[in-house]
C-alpha cells in the first residue's frame, strides 16, 4: 500500500479549503467563506514549505 506525500496531502486540503471557500462565499456566507479562504493559504503555505525541504517529506 502506498502512502501519499506529506505535501501532496498538504495540497489536496488547499484545494479542498479553496473550493469551500468560493462556494460558501456564493451562497452568502461571507466570514465562513473567509475562514476557509484563510484555511486555504495556510495549507498552500505549508505545501510550499514541505517542498522546499529537500525531501525530508513522508
């Protein structure tokens, strides 16, 4: 069985957190939408992070 990349896991929850944002934000629910949209750059933050590590990643 093989296991995901630390960052290829860090980057399917930005997308994910990105996507929830923008559809949140089109039914209306502007904070929700921001805290997801903050959610989204953390992760993609992190992803950018773990690749710049030279493979130490999992």
């Amino acid at each position: 069985m093989t296991i995901m990349k630390t960052s290829t896991i860090f980057a399917i929850c930005g997308i994910i957190c990105g996507l929830l944002s923008a559809m949140l934000g089109f039914t209306g629910k502007p904070w929700q939408a921001g805290l997801f949209g903050l959610a989204a750059g953390i992760w993609s933050l992190a992803t950018l992070i773990m690749d710049r590590r030279d493979g130490d990643d999992d």
